[in-house]
C-alpha cells in the first residue's frame, strides 16, 4: 500500500509492515507544485493558509495514496483541518503525535500504537532502523564532504537529505545511487566560495534559491531541517533515535543543535526560512536573539523562483558581510 505521510515520522514501522511510505512535501514540491496549491483552493483553501498544506492536500486526492498518516502534535496545527478534508474525501487517515513534553513514554506508546495498526512486530521494526541506519551513515559522509571537504553543494545535500524522509519509498535504490553520488563527489575539486553559510526552517518552497547563492560565492553548507530528516544521530533505540530529532519540538532544542553546528561548520551566517503564514515565523524572533552570527531572515510563500525584492536583500546582506 502507499502510505502517505504529512512530516517525518518514525518511517521503520511502515517499511516493517511492507508497505510504501511517501512523504507527500516531496511530491508536491518536485512535481506541478502550482497546479497542486490551484486545485486545493478551488475545493475553498483559503488564500492565506500555507502552500504545504494546500500542496499535501492535492497530493494526497491525487496520487493514489491508500492512507495517510497526519503528525497532529509537533508539526503544524493546520494538519488537523488538512485531515479532517482527507476524511471527508473517503481518504483513510492516522494520526501520530510526538508530545510536545518529550515524554518518553508517550512517544513509545504513540509508535507502539502504530505498530498496532499496521499489525507489525517491534522486533521486525528494529531490524528496519538498523536497515536505515546503514543508509543514514552514509548520509553523514556526504554531509561532511558538503561542510567539511567543501566537495558537495548546498543543492545536492538539501535533496539527499531531504529524501531521506522516505527514502524515496525505497532503500535499496537510494542507497544504490547515494554510493555513486558520494563515489563522484569524493572525485571533485572542492568548490570555492566566499561565504559559508547554514539554512535554518522548514526546507524552501523557492526553487533556485541554492543556485542563486552559489551564483554569488555563497555554499549553504548546513541545511538544518533537512539533515533532522535524516536522523544524524544514529540512536541506538528507536524511541531515543526520535526524541533527539529536534524539529517536532521546541525551538530551544533546535536552537542547541544549531549553535553547535555553526561552530563545528565554521558558518559565516544563517539564512532563517519562514513559510508564509506559517506559526514558525515566531521562532525567527527567537534564532534572532540567540544565534551569534550574522541572521537574514527570509520568506517564501509561492512555489516558484525567487521574487525581486528578496534577491536584493540576500545581495545586501553579502555586501554588509563583506564590508
Ligand atoms: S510550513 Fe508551517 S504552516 Fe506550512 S505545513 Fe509546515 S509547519 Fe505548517
């Protein structure tokens, strides 16, 4: 069955159970996003309400999907209406929350109430982590030829990375060409820049946004949300591997790892990522106030290439560095 699913979960339960997870942001924004935001506002989504959710809505009617499982609690609040027009579409939906307490054994409980539905053996989902997590390791090493060997640009790892929230819905391919990629990109010179800079916020809804820094000297070198989505960590349990994932809960845990990884990437400054209309604008006041380098805040809201007016204040912000 093909799964869909709103925002990263614990994904080994539903390969476990032999079925197809497909992160549904995937498909939305590689595919006809526009077309996707159209159709969702025709059936009555409002205008100011996030593209992601009116693109996973369209996604959701429009690929087949046979369930889809709806993060109701450390993702978007906008997911319980999203769901409820699922619903009312004869989509079956399921929800998994992780609690915004850290409670460890709410977590347990909500994955062991998953493995409940899918009728899933524990064991057999911890032979699936252990599967991903060969996988994961290799992800780290093209993180690292990114930020740390300069060969692997900010383009190149936010797909990698971004992709492995389903693997593309199946492991054994995507690792298949993660080793040829990483085979090429240990061969390259190392890419020269002016500026190293990290991307902090849901992934960007803007399409040459990375290409257009490269274009004035900038790699993006640590994708933040992105590299989550890959489970760097490499917990051994499965219920520790999902309460060190940062980004269902709160910005204060975000903020630690981003500290630290300013400093181990050496960054020059951060991009802060803000959807429109999305309640995760509020934490731009917060990576303002604490991170130590230089923050441009910036906002997408269509999907499509970068507006004017942001293109001049990225440019102003790299003549402020510079001088
Ligand atoms: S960008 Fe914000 S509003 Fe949009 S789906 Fe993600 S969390 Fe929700």
């Amino acid at each position: 069955m093909k799964i869909g699913f709103t925002t990263s979960f614990p994904v080994e339960v539903v390969f476990a159970a032999g079925h197809t997870p497909i992160d549904m942001n995937n498909i939305f924004v590689t595919g006809n996003a526009s077309d996707f935001v159209e159709q969702a506002e025709f059936d009555g989504y409002p205008r100011n309400i996030c593209s992601w959710i009116k693109g996973m809505y369209s996604v959701a009617l429009s690929s087949g999907m046979n369930a889809v499982i709806g993060v109701v609690e450390g993702d978007c609040s906008n997911t319980h209406s999203l769901m409820s027009t699922l619903i009312d579409k004869n989509i079956e939906v399921i929800s998994f929350s992780f609690p915004h307490t850290k409670d460890r054994k709410k977590l347990a409980d909500e994955i062991e109430k998953l493995e409940q539905y899918f009728d899933v053996k524990h064991a057999k989902v911890l032979e699936v982590k252990t599967r991903l997590d060969k996988i994961r390791k290799k992800l780290i090493r093209l993180d690292k030829l990114t930020w740390n060997e300069n060969k692997v640009t900010g383009l190149e790892n936010h797909l990698w990375l971004v992709n492995s929230s389903d693997f593309n819905g199946d492991p054994d391919d995507f690792e298949k060409r993660l080793d040829e990629f990483i085979f090429e990109a240990e061969g390259r010179k190392s890419i020269k820049t002016d500026f190293r800079f990290g991307f902090l916020g849901v992934p960007p809804i803007i399409t040459n946004l990375y290409d257009f820094l490269l274009e004035h000297k900038v790699n993006i070198v640590f994708n933040e949300i992105q590299r989550q989505f890959s489970m760097p960590y490499l917990e051994k349990d499965i219920v520790d591997q999902y309460l060190r994932y940062t980004y269902p809960y709160s910005i204060f845990d975000r903020l630690k790892d981003i500290k630290t990884e300013i400093s181990n990437r050496k960054l020059d400054a951060v991009l802060s990522y803000s959807q429109s209309f999305c309640h995760r604008q509020i934490d731009s006041i917060l990576i303002k106030k604490y991170v130590d380098i230089p923050v441009l805040t910036i906002e997408g809201d269509q999907p499509g290439d970068l507006d004017a007016r942001t293109k001049l204040r990225i440019e102003s912000f790299l003549d402020m560095l510079k001088y």
